[in-house]
C-alpha cells in the first residue's frame, strides 16, 4: 500500500528535491510552497506524513502542526530547521511533530526516518487494534446470556471492575470463571498491566512457592538462573487464582503474607519486592466448608473474598441456553468455514431442557462436535452422531422444592418455554397451542420471568 507524504517548503530546489527522492523510494508525494496551502490539502486528502519547513510565509511549520492537530487528523510530522532554530524544534516535538531535520539535508536520512516513521505508526495502531479487540471480546456485556441471573452477574462486575478490591469467583466447573475474571480485567485501571492465570491444583506444593514468587539462581539444584514469579509477571495487572481450595494449607500461609504485606520474597532471596496486584480466585467448592473441615484458612478467605461473584449454573438460566447456542455456532461458522444459521425447533427444544453437567464448557464442546457433522445450513436430530442419540431422550422433570406453589411454576414455565420455542416464539401460534388467550401469555411471561423476545 502507497505511503502518502506531503512535502512543504517555500524554497523550490528543497521540495523538489524530496520529490524526487521520495517518489524513487516508492513514496506517493504532494508538495505545498506554504502552510497555508498546505492545510487546504490535509482538509481534503489522506497524508501518512507531512515533511514541512518552519520558517515559511502566511503558516510557518508549527503553525500548520497546531491546525492539522485541530483537525483530529492521523497524519505525522517530521519537521526541517536549521541549527539556528533548533530550539522551535524542540517546540515542535512537544506539540506532537515525531521527528526533525537539521539543514542541510542528508536525503537518504530524509527517506529512512519516514520509514521508520511508518513502521512505527503501524505498529501503534496494530496495538490499538489488538487492545480494542482483547477489550471487546472481554467486555462483560459480550459475556453471553440476558436471563435475570446473568444480568445479575452483569451488574456485579461492572461495580467490581471500578475498585481494585480482591475478588473471589465462585460456581460450578465449566461455568466460565476465567471468562468473567478476563473481563474484571480487562474493564478495570488494571487492563494495561497483564492478566496472569495459574491453575493452583496443577502445581505440586514443593513447586507452587517458586512459581508464584519466583527464585534467586543457587537458591535450589537446577536454579541456574534468577526466575520471575507469577507474582511479578502480573505486577499492576490481575492474578487469576483458579482452583484456589486446592492449594495446601502452607501455601495458603505464604499467599497470605504476600497480600497483606503486599510484598513477595523471591525463593533464595532475603530482599522482599514491593508488588501491586490485583488477586482474583476462584473454586468451585464451598470454601466455608473447606474452612469448617480445616483445609482452608479462614483468614485467608477474608482476604480474598472482599467481593464475592456466584456463576449460576446453566439449568437456573436455561432461556440462556439458544443464545448460547446461537453464539457458538457463529463461532464454528468461522473457524469450519460453514454457513449452519438456525436450528431445527426440535432439538432446540431438546438442548434447552438437556441437563448439562459439564455446564457451558460442555454445551461448547456439543455444538463444535455437531457442526462437524453438519451438512447444511440447518442443525437436526439427523446431524447427531450415535453418541449423542441421548438427547432426543426427555429427561424427568426436577423440582427445586417441594412447595406446591414453587414446583408449579417451575413447571409452568418450562412448559410455556418449551411450546415458544417449538413455535419459533410466535406468541399467537403458541398461545393458541397452550389453549390461553395472547394477553394471557404474556402476563405468564411477565410474571415467569420469560423473555418477551425471542433469544438470539
């Protein structure tokens, strides 16, 4: 892609001469004899650079700076001056030009400081990009679901990522932890620092000190160099402590020392190193338990548990589940190169009321294997391989209670969802087949707590 370059000089020979020089570099070059003139240009067209003279009549070159800046413009400055002057220059690079030129100039320098130059526009706006895609794929609104539970969990996050308290996620296996402690992250002060993630149950006790805090070199056989801790690698950003019930009790002493004095002792060191870390933990057990059985520090919860984030599990949020689906299968439409666009209402319904123990992990993993076996734009019963046959099993229906009331409208809804969804949510269609009248429906909706839209 051509390099735009505008080159303003009110000395003929100097512009001309870049003209010439550039344009065999392969530059796409405009000239200007004036600020003026110049402006004109930048109003209308889309430079890379602007290589422009300070001294010049009707605009000098900071002048022309000032004016491109209030045009919200991207383009860069490299200014010419000569010794004499050098110190508007230094003006000039305060008011946000990228570079200067002394007379006379050096050509061949010329063209190889508006390389440089844009190579390293590209790479800030490759890292703009990056960021604003990690910040958007970690959003919490992007966190998938619209049920009452979900949006609960919304709102949580959204307080917990304006403070810097710790954190302490809890919920079944396969409920997204790691996707919710991203997305603290990601949307808190502490997104331009790293999010460091360590799978507290994976490492061995004799191991887990060192790799949280590091090791001086000798501290131990096989040290032959120094190594930086976890804790250090996420030094002003987030540690992500999953699997936190499954660090041993001694562990647990030294994690405590290092939060509360916010200091951490690398392993053969005795000068303790001052961090700033934000800790998020998760688990999925009941840690007041753990602490009752004394396999837990109950100091140590406190320390962590400075706000609490309960995921719920799939069957409490089912009318999530053809969101869910939903949003998979896009995914898996890119990266299998497939056009699948809805699901058959049958085992749509039949997902929706599928008890899914490895929760949304799970659900995952089921749809990338159905999307395999997809032929057509349509996910059906005929797609499924023999081991998922059991789907088109309906299960018993599980109460939460024995309360006549409650068991009631849990059945009640999960009836009424289950005729919308074989009905693609056409409300006259399905109250007609519920044997109610439309108003009826949707005053059950609104008191079930069923989305008036239908998901995805």
């Amino acid at each position: 892609m051509a390099i735009h370059v505008l080159i303003v000089d009110d000395d003929d020979i100097t512009r001309e001469s870049l003209m010439t020089v550039l344009n065999n570099q392969g530059f796409n070059c405009r000239q200007a004899a004036n600020g003026q003139e110049a402006l004109e240009l930048i109003k209308t067209n889309e430079f890379d650079v602007v290589i422009t003279d300070l001294e010049m009549p009707k605009m000098n070159g900071i002048e022309l700076l000032e004016k491109t800046a209030e045009l919200k413009s991207r383009v860069s400055f490299i200014i010419i001056t000569a010794y004499a002057s050098i110190e508007t220059a230094i003006e000039a690079l305060r008011k946000g030009a990228f570079d200067y030129l002394l007379k006379p100039l050096n050509f061949e320098d010329v063209a190889h400081r508006v390389q440089k130059l844009v190579e390293h526009k590209e790479l800030v706006y490759e890292n703009q990009a990056l960021r604003q895609e990690v910040n958007s794929q970690y959003d919490f609104t992007n966190i998938i679901g619209e049920s009452a539970a979900i949006k609960k969990v919304f709102e949580t996050i959204k307080g917990v990522s304006e403070s810097e308290s710790n954190v302490l996620i809890g919920g079944k296996s396969g409920t997204g932890k790691e996707l919710v402690a991203k997305a603290i992250h990601f949307n808190s002060r502490h997104k331009l620092g790293r999010f460091v993630a360590v799978n507290c149950g994976a490492i061995t006790e004799t191991l887990i000190e060192s790799e949280l805090f590091g090791y001086k070199k000798g501290a131990f056989t096989g040290a032959y160099t120094d190594k930086e801790g976890l804790f250090k690698a996420a030094h002003r950003g987030t540690l992500f402590l999953d699997e936190i019930s499954e660090m041993s009790l001694t562990s647990q002493v030294k994690l405590l020392r290092a939060i509360e004095t916010k200091t951490i002792l690398s392993v053969g060191s005795n000068i303790p190193e001052t961090i700033h870390v934000r800790i998020i933990a998760a688990t999925n057990r009941d840690l007041r338990q753990e602490i009752e059985k004394g396999a837990f520090r109950e100091d140590l919860y406190y320390r962590l548990n400075i706000i609490e984030i309960v995921l719920p599990s799939l069957s409490e949020r089912r009318s999530d589940i053809p969101l869910l689906l939903n949003h998979f299968i896009q995914k898996y439409n890119k990266q299998m190169n497939k056009k699948v666009d809805h699901i058959e209402p049958e085992l749509l319904t039949a997902l929706t009321r599928r008890e899914w123990q490895g929760e949304v992990r799970e659900l995952e993993n089921f749809v990338e294997r159905l999307m395999i076996f997809a032929k057509g734009n349509v996910l059906s019963f005929h797609d499924l391989p023999d081991d998922l046959l059991e789907t088109k099993k309906t299960k018993k229906f599980e109460f939460s209670s024995d309360n006549l009331k409650i068991a009631t409208e849990e059945f009640e809804r999960e009836f009424i969802l289950d005729q919308l969804l074989k009905n693609n949510y056409h409300r006259g269609k399905t109250a007609q087949s519920l044997g109610i009248g439309e108003a009826t429906l949707y005053r059950k909706m609104s008191y079930l707590g069923i989305d008036q839209k239908k998901p995805g």
